[in-house]
C-alpha cells in the first residue's frame, strides 16, 4: 500500500469524525501524517489519535507495512495543537500480539506533546 492509498483510505474514515487529513508523505523510515481537528479547545484530542491509531492498524492488517508514525495536529486555523508518534516496534509488537491494545494506547498517549 503506497501513501496515495493510505491517505485515500485515512481520508475517508477520519472525515467524519471532524479529522482532516491535510498531509501524508513517507520519508527515511517514517510516516508523517498532518490533520485539522475541529474539536473545540486546545491540545492534541486524545481520542482523535485513537482513531488515527486505529485506521494506521486496519491499513496494516490490509497490507500496509508499519513505519514509525508522527502525528501533527493543528485546529480548523490552521494554529498548532499539538504532535504524537507512534514507532514501528510498538505497531509490530501489537499486530504479533506482544502489545495489547490498551498497551498501545498508553504508550502513544504518553508521546503527545502539545503547543
């Protein structure tokens, strides 16, 4: 699965729940992914990530080949809420079922870091 495809795919699943993907792009090992929220407030909206992090597992059960991920949240402005990441190990440790889903979560949640 190429970036035009996952962010086909990203695209289409996120929209609905106010995220916006605005940038996607691979390079030197890792994956990039930029979006609007139109969550109110501030911050990185943790369950936003949660969804990002979801469609990121789908992807790869469908073929995608995990990379380490770095989210970059901005609001409908386009001002900075915020970034997460998530590494290639954590995502292959879960598919293998060495990391639980609530391990997972934890640890990418731990990473955000907002503006």
């Amino acid at each position: 699965m190429d970036d035009a495809d996952l962010r086909e795919r990203l695209e289409a699943r996120l929209m609905s729940h106010g995220v916006y993907v605005t940038e996607l792009d691979s390079e030197e090992g890792r994956l990039r992914i930029a979006y609007e929220t139109a969550s109110p407030g501030t911050g990185v909206p943790q369950q936003e990530v949660g969804r990002v992090l979801n469609r990121l597992l789908e992807a790869q059960s469908d073929g995608w080949e995990p990379t380490d991920v770095r989210g970059v949240v901005t609001d409908l402005d386009g001002d900075d809420r915020g970034t997460w990441r998530a590494d290639r190990e954590w995502l292959v440790g879960h598919a293998s079922g060495d990391l639980s889903d609530v391990d997972l979560s934890q640890r990418v949640v731990d990473t955000i870091e907002e503006e």
